[in-house]
C-alpha cells in the first residue's frame, strides 16, 4: 500500500515538472486581480504549475507610456526566466499581449518558449470605444490629432494607434508600433526580429466578436487599409518582408493563429470554456 501511495505521488510530481511556468501580463485599465480566474483556472487543470500574475501598471498607469512600461515588463519577463532555465510561456491579454511582445523582442537571449497573444492589438488599434472611459467625445477619425503629437505619445494607446488615413503622421510620431514592427528601422531592428525569432511557438488568438480590438484581425496582424478594408497579414510587408519573423515562424509552423467567434473581448480570460479551448492547448 505504501509503494502504490509513493509511486501515485512521484507520478504526480512527474506530471507537474511537464507544464513549463507561465507569466500572465493584464490588459490596459485593469490589473492582476483581473486575471485571477484565469490563473486558478490553469492551477487547477495544470497542478503544479508555477503562474506569475504580473501586477505592474495597473489601473490608470496602464496608460503610461508603452516603452516606459515594456522595460519593466520586459525585466520582469528577465528575472523569471532566469529562475526557470528550462523555459518560461508567456501569455499577454489585450494592451498587455502586445507589450509583452515587444519586451520579448527586447530581450535579446530570453528563453520564452511560448508566446501567446490574447485578443491583443498587433497591428494596432482604430476604434475608440474601449477609450470612452478617458475621452468621452474622442472619435476615431481625429483621434489622430491627439496621438500623433508629443502629449499623445506620453500615453500607451498613443503608441499603437494606427490610423490607416493618416499614415504619414503615424510613421513621423508614433515612437513605438512602427518600431517593434521594424516599420522604422532602428539600431534595435535586427535584434527585435532575432527575439521574435527565438519562439518556439507563437499563438495569435482572436475572434469577429470581439467588439474592442478593431479591426479584429488585428490581433493576427492583419490591418486596415486606406479604404478601410482588411488586408490579411500575409499580403502586408511586415509578413512579406519577414519584417519580424513572422514569415520564418509560419514556414517552420510555429505560428498559430486561432479566430474563435462569439466572444467578447472581457470574456477571453474569464470564460471557462473559451480558455479551455484556446489557452490550455498551448501551456505545455
């Protein structure tokens, strides 16, 4: 009886050494309170797993500056990886996938194994509801007059506002989007391919339901273009220029991209069954 009882322990320690630790990075407005449900969630499926629910810029700093807030995210990503030499996975939700990858490209010998972006602006953002809380009479067409200025870029959403009409400003004023997509070349473009590079799977999830992210595919980098229709991501430069790695990620398929209707952008992380389907898969 104690053998049996010993050997159910070891295989359960055995079984726990499998899932690779997780750090979760929040969305815009929020903090890690908001992403409790789904951290007990991979607790309970995953037991054993070590998640890190990263509680830097919550609220109303979550509109700080986008690079301000990647390097501590990006540090933060640094040290956990340097406790877990085998391998980290990191998730990022909304605002937080997207500055979660671009201090994975800033960390030029990480050991993410996994990056999954949840519903998150890749290709930036148009559409103004989700900001109405801030800028209540803020309108998506002039809302370029507030972003692409010095003040506009001191915010967050400033950085990755993407206006398809105004693209000259966008390339002049947006100091973070055009720079992590290797749009504007840089003394850092070769090593922020190199970090996307490093992934041994990329996970691009999001869904026509979403009613935040606009468009919608821009979480699979797909965007807008001057008529306003979206252009899928493999007949844009950054995919056929590999501007990123994208190109060498898809060919090596280690890219993945899920579209998975009828969910709202608040539910991506809170419904059970959407996580199970989307999330678990991928946390190996």
């Amino acid at each position: 009886m104690r053998i049996k009882h010993l050997l159910i322990v070891c295989m359960y320690f055995i079984g726990s050494l499998a899932y690779r630790p997780v750090v979760i990075i929040h969305g815009i407005l929020s903090g890690a309170e908001s992403m409790t449900l789904l951290v007990r969630h991979i607790e309970k499926l995953h037991p054993g797993t070590v998640v890190y629910n990263c509680d830097k810029f919550s609220g109303w700093y979550s509109l700080e500056n986008a690079w301000r807030q990647v390097e501590q995210i990006r540090d933060y990503i640094g040290q956990i990886g340097k406790l877990h030499p085998e391998g980290i996975i990191v998730l990022g939700y909304s605002q937080g996938g997207l500055l979660a990858r671009a201090a994975i490209q800033s960390l030029s010998n990480h050991n993410v194994k996994t990056f999954i972006s949840l519903s998150s602006p890749q290709a930036g953002q148009y559409g103004t509801s989700f900001l109405h809380l801030i800028f209540p009479d803020l309108a998506a067409k002039t809302a370029f007059e507030l972003f692409y200025s010095r003040v506009g870029q001191h915010t967050s959403v400033g950085g990755y506002w993407n206006d398809p009409n105004e693209q000259a400003l966008y390339m002049q004023y947006s100091e973070f989007l055009p720079l992590i997509n290797n749009e504007k070349i840089s003394s850092n473009s070769t090593s922020f391919k190199m970090g996307m590079e490093r992934l041994n799977k990329l996970v691009l999830i999001g869904g026509p339901n979403d009613d935040v992210i606009t468009p919608w595919q821009s979480s699979h980098f797909s965007y807008f273009n001057e008529s306003l229709d979206v252009v899928p991501f493999y007949k844009l430069p950054i995919y056929m220029n590999d501007s990123i790695g994208l190109k060498t990620l898809l060919e090596d398929e280690r890219l993945i991209i899920i579209v998975k209707p009828f969910v709202h952008h608040l539910s991506w992380h809170t419904n059970k069954r959407v996580i199970n389907e989307v999330i678990m898969p991928y946390l190996d």
